[in-house]
C-alpha cells in the first residue's frame, strides 16, 4: 500500500500533460458512479460512509491503475488521478458552504439570505473593506453528527479520515466567526450572552467540534447528516442518531411541609395558589406508564384542579366565600383533617371588561414535538373561542430572537389571527427573554386602561439564548405587573420541560401557571374555565390559620410548600401573593392532631422552656384568616372565621363529596411523594375513598382520576433509555 501511496504521490508531483477528454470523463463519470451508489446503500439502512466510500472506490480505482506494469496510459492515469482528487476536494469541500439549514435553525439568518441581503455582526468596523466583510460574514456553519460505531478493519482507514477532516473544517468555521465576532466588538465577560447571533452559533458548533470523537475511535463525523442543535445541546456535545430529550425536565426542589408544635408555633401563612400544572404533568407521566418525578407533584395543585361545589358569594364587592370543615384523616384515625374551601365570584352575564392579550409563542426547536407546537397551536384557537369579538390579540414569537407576528387585532377577524398561527414553525435557539421583553412592549403600548392586560406565555421553558438567569427575569415581570400587565403561563411537552422557571415566572406575573398535555385539557383550561384565567376578582390572597394550644397540640400543611409566607407577611401590602379568578376554587387542607389525644407524632420536651400560651375560647379548633384585595385596590380586605366543633363531623363518611373527594386526592400527591405521613395508606385505598365521593361529576374528571390511581399503582419509576 506505502508503494502504491508512494507512486500516486511522484505521478501527482510529475510535469504531465492534460489527460484526453474522453478520459477525463471517464474517470468523472467513475467516481460519481461510486458517489451514487453510496448514497443509495445509505438510503437502505446500510453503514459505510458515503464520503469514505466515494474516496475508496474512486482511489482504489486509480491506483490499480497507475500500480498496472503493463499500461500505456500511465501519464495519462496520472493526470486522471490528479483531477479526481480535484474533484473529489472541491465536491467534499462544496457542501460545507451549504449544510447549515437556515430554515429549520436560524430562520432569522434564512429570511435575510432569501431577501438576498448579507448576514451581518453588530458594530462593524468602520475602517474595513467592504470586500472582506462580505467575504468573512458568508462563512457556512457546517453541521456534524456522531453516528453509530462502525469501524471494520477494511474500512477503517476510510472512515477515519473523513472524520478528522470534518471535525477540523468545523473548528476552522468556529475559530472564524468568533474571529469575527471579537473584532467587531463583542461586549462583556460572558462572551455567550453578548455576542451578536451568528458568533453564538459558531460556538456552538466549535463546542460540538470539540466532542467530535478522534480518528481512531472507529465513529463517523461527516458533515453530511443534518440535525437540529440547540445551543444547551451544543454544550452537551452531539447526539447520537434517534436522539430524544429524556430526563431534562426541571422542577423546583423542596421538601415536603413538616409537624409543627402549636405552643412553639401556633400559626401558618400562606399565599393562594390556582394553578393546576403539577396534575396535567403528573397525568401525562402516568399515561406513558411512568411515575412522576417527585417534585414534579405539588399536592395541592392536583387538590385544585378539580371544580367543588363550595358557597359561592352574593355579589363582587365581596369577591369570594370560604366553607370549613373538620374530619378524621382517612390516612390516621388519630389524626383529624382541616379542610378549607374558597369559591371565588362568577356571575352569569359576560364580561363587560375588554382583554388586551398579546401571545408568546415559542417557536424554538425544542417545540418541535406533536405535543408542543402543533398542540399549542389548536389549543390557542380554542382560547379564541371563549374571547368576545372586541378583545384584541398580538402575537410575538422567539427563537433565535424574538418578532411580531401579529399586531393587536381584534378577535371578530378571528380567520386572520388562526392564520397568523397555522404559520408557525419550530426551529432555532430559545431567546424567551428576549420575547418576554418584546410582549410586555407589545401590551403596554396598546394598554386598556378598564380593561385587562395579559402576557399569555406558551412554551415548554427552555430558555438558553440571551437572558436566561431567573432572577433577572422575574424581576423585570415584576416591574411589569406594577404596571397592571399580567402573566399566565401554558407549558407544554415532556422531557425537556422547564416547570421550576415557568411556575417563577407566574407567581410573580400575578398569572398561573397551566400544563397542556392534550386537546381535552385545552378545552377545560382555555374555554371552560377561560374567564378565570382572564379576569381575576381578587389578587394578593393569603391566608393565615391560628390553632389553639388548648384543643390542638401538632399540625401541618399538606402542599402549598413553594407558597410560604412569613407570619409578618400576613399584614403587609407590598408583599405579593397569589390571584383568584372568576369562579375559582382553592382548597386548604391541614393535619391536626387533636390536644391530649396522645397521638403526637413529636415527643414532649424533658424541659419545657418558652412562656405559656393564652388557650382561646373552649370549643374553637382554629380561626381562620383571609386578606386580599380587589383588582384595582393597594390596601387589603381582611375576613375572619372562627373554626369550631360545630364544623367538625365524626366520621369520614359523613362528610360531603366534595372534602371526601379532595381528601383522596391529598393521599394520592402524597403517596406519589414518597407517603412520609400516610402510613399503609395505598392507592386502592385511595381509589375506594374516591369512587364513594364521585358526585354528579358532570365532565369526567373525577372518573380519569380514579383511572390514574390505578395507573400508578403498575407505573415504573424510571423510563428506559430512548434511542
């Protein structure tokens, strides 16, 4: 082989005149023969590498040829040779400039190259010839893909150089463009954030250069292959072929409320909360036969998703009422539950306050999924159903950057705005920052001062371009809602779901936060319950229970553990808490130990220490205590209601459907969270409490529920490794 090497390189050094025509065309016409064929082997499934096989068949036959003793045509061969490896050069080199796919990734770049228009960098150098930035801002990005192992001794050779050469045509690119990028003065310590587009995907893809496998390992890098990289993906190296996001979904840590002691301390603030994301996650988890992640689950999201027949109000100036009752834990005989039911007010006639909404879709790669972008897009047309004809909607998108698709409209041009959305498409970074940034503007500068303004964020959370640190970004929300523009959340898909950032960026854009895992659930959270998502009634929620020593001697919170507040936050108007929306319900439960029952789960002091603690009247369990305040108010309403023996009923099945039913909801999060208070309390026990309390249950849900409890009693813990 070194022989034959070893002649190839004297002929290719020799002074031989230009082959014949026919020739020359025959030895063209050879290799794109061997070109031909490999792409059809690649297209049957098969293995080799169409570059490596080209390169092989075509030198292969060459140098049987020049090695012939008995050819006439040596010098002949010899210039053939020297042109196909020409050819076979600048047709491997070609493609470099041409893999990239704007349209599916950088649609930004795609729609300025269409227009015919150069792609360019911020702050160009003034002095530069016009020549050269042209020259430089064209260089291609090329893409590369990591394939399946395959490295037979007789092709090793191949496969090997193929890789090497597109690994380092790669980092070449890269070391260009952030050439380019530093020239043109990129600002900042943190080159990732502050670099214009194109000098972000550079490095990017010099990051996936740098875990191209090296020559010998026997695995594939060509340029050939497309894929879809996103700069988080970029950092975590290629993909494998097949590649699936799996695992990456991020909920907030935290750990489940613990027993607290009433004579140390007697009382328990929290803020309201709504939102119903956890059940749609934790249902979606179930149906694919899987048990939820553990912080996935937030008990009492799962308690308010479903609607309970609470007292309702008498009118708005009191915008909701609270129902009390007192039960023995299904869980713990010894034990007794505290349930808190509030209905917020929902009147008949429609709305006379007109909606000012902008949508912020997500159009990234990662919403490429059936369940992400095309089930956002039904999923806002249904909301456009439950809109009256003079609210208005916008529509901003973000991707690799961020851009109005649609200016206000209003909704009677409904055929205008589903167009607008049929026309989306996913592909690009995730620059949500940016388009949060862009749909504040949006709604701000079309603001109804009597009306209601609203950023309704679609997405599955996975920000990784621009600004992307939680902090910043909830505190530009909350300057935001100072201002009385609101944010809702909807999240969608599985696997790379982003719920610890969405869930932030509701409770501090006075919004909730809703998980979309189908159309069913699109229908109940966009139209049938549209009106409290839209229009709340109340805002600044909190609630603070106080037990008496005398008849109470341990409690806990069940749920509600990111919702905390400190006991001074109660009385304080400029700390923030949750919104009620038209006919919302929320449900609090605690569990009580009732005082000398000698059932406490923590062991009395040896030495008592701290002063005694008033007891209040004989046969008060608790008081309970709610302040909020109306939409347009600052200061706060305060309501009060003793909780009495008179709440309290005797045994479990005495008490309405609606606490029976709420109950077994509240065993159920908490044995998905690991059952720390609940005993040998299991599902099918569940399953029993929740069928005896089903109700009218006019819409089905308690009846899925029941459904899901038997799911999870057969669900694996973890899912297998997806290729």
């Amino acid at each position: 082989m070194s022989e034959e090497l070893e002649r190839l390189e004297a002929a290719l050094g020799a002074d031989v005149p230009e082959p014949p025509r026919e020739t020359r065309e025959r030895a063209i016409a050879a290799a794109m023969s061997a070109f031909d064929r490999q792409q059809e082997t690649m297209t049957d499934g098969g293995h080799r590498s169409r570059w490596a096989g080209w390169a092989g068949a075509t030198f292969g036959s060459l140098s049987r040829g020049l090695a012939s003793p008995n050819s006439n045509t040596y010098l002949a061969f010899a210039g053939a040779a020297a042109f196909a490896l020409v050819a076979v050069v600048v047709v491997y080199l070609l493609p470099l400039s041409q893999l990239l796919p704007m349209d599916a990734e950088f649609p930004e770049a795609s729609d300025a190259a269409k227009a015919g228009e150069a792609t360019q960098l911020d702050a160009p150098h003034v002095g530069e010839a016009r020549s050269e930035r042209t020259q430089r801002e064209s260089i291609a990005l090329p893409e590369v893909v990591a394939e399946t192992p395959y490295a037979p001794a007789a092709d090793a050779a191949a496969v090997s150089a193929p890789s090497a050469a597109a690994a380092d045509a790669v980092r070449a690119t890269a070391r260009d463009m952030k050439s380019i990028a530093s020239e043109r003065g990129a600002r900042g310590s943190s080159p990732r954030e502050k670099l214009p587009g194109r000098a972000q995907e550079a490095m990017a893809y010099e990051e996936i250069a740098l875990h191209a496998p090296p020559a010998d390992t026997g695995v594939r890098v060509h340029p050939a292959a497309p894929a879809a990289m996103t700069l988080k993906q970029a950092r975590e190296g290629p993909p494998q072929r097949g590649y699936r996001d799996q695992g990456r979904d991020q909920f907030a840590d935290f750990e489940t409320n613990p027993v607290k002691i009433v004579a140390e301390e007697p009382v328990s603030t929290f803020s309201i909360d709504v939102d119903t994301a956890s059940y749609g996650f934790v249902r979606a988890s179930l149906n694919n036969g899987l048990l939820p992640q553990k912080n996935a689950v937030r008990v009492e999201e799962l308690i308010n998703y479903f609607p309970y027949d609470y007292t309702l109000p008498e009118d708005r100036e009191t915008p909701f009422a609270a129902s009390v009752s007192v039960l023995p834990a299904p869980w713990n005989a010894a034990s007794r539950l505290l349930h808190i039911g509030i209905r917020g007010y929902a009147a008949d006639d429609p709305p006379t306050r007109r909606a000012n909404l902008v949508f912020l879709v997500d159009t990234s790669g990662s919403m490429q999924a059936p369940n992400k972008l095309p089930l956002l897009v039904n999923s806002l047309k249904m909301l456009l159903e439950a809109l009256a004809p003079d609210d208005r909607v916008a529509i901003v998108t973000y991707a690799g950057s961020a851009s109005v698709l649609l200016e206000p409209t209003r909704v009677e041009e409904k055929g205008r705005i589903a167009a607008a959305l049929e026309r989306l498409s996913a592909g690009g970074f995730t620059a949500g920052g940016e388009g949060i940034r862009q749909a504040y503007l949006l709604a701000g500068q079309h603001h109804l001062e009597d009306g209601i303004n609203r950023v309704i964020l679609a997405t599955d959370g996975d920000f990784n371009v621009g600004i992307t640190d939680p902090e910043e970004l909830t505190g530009f929300i909350e300057r935001q809602r100072a201002g009385g523009v609101f944010l809702s959340v909807l999240g969608f898909g599985m696997g790379n779901y982003n719920d610890a950032l969405m869930q932030r960026l509701a409770q501090n854009g006075n919004g909730n936060a809703l998980y979309i895992d189908s159309l069913s659930e699109a229908r109940k959270a966009l139209v049938e319950e549209a009106r409290s998502m839209l229009f709340p009634i109340a805002k600044d929620v909190k609630i603070q229970v106080e037990f008496n020593p005398a008849a109470v001697s341990e409690y806990r919170l069940i749920g509600y553990e990111t919702r905390l507040l400190e006991r001074e936050d109660f009385r304080n108007d400029r700390v923030d808490a949750g919104e009620i929306g038209a006919g919302h319900r929320v449900t609090a439960i605690y569990e009580f130990t009732p005082a000398g029952s000698g059932a406490e789960r923590i062991a009395p002091l040896r030495y008592r220490r701290g002063q005694a603690t008033e007891a209040g009247p004989g046969d008060e369990l608790a008081f309970l205590k709610i302040r909020y305040k109306l939409p347009d108010a600052e200061e706060s309403t305060l309501m009060t209601r003793p909780v009495t023996a008179a709440d309290a009923v005797a045994d479990v099945a005495a008490a309405p459907d609606d606490v029976r039913f709420a109950s077994a909801v509240a065993a159920f999060g908490q044995i998905l969270r690991g059952g720390r208070y609940t005993g040998g309390y299991g599902y099918d026990d569940v399953i029993a409490l929740a069928q005896g309390a089903r109700g009218e249950d006019r819409f089905g849900y308690r009846a899925e529920f029941i459904g899901l409890a038997r799911l999870a009693e057969s669900a694996a813990a973890m899912p297998p490794l997806q290729r």
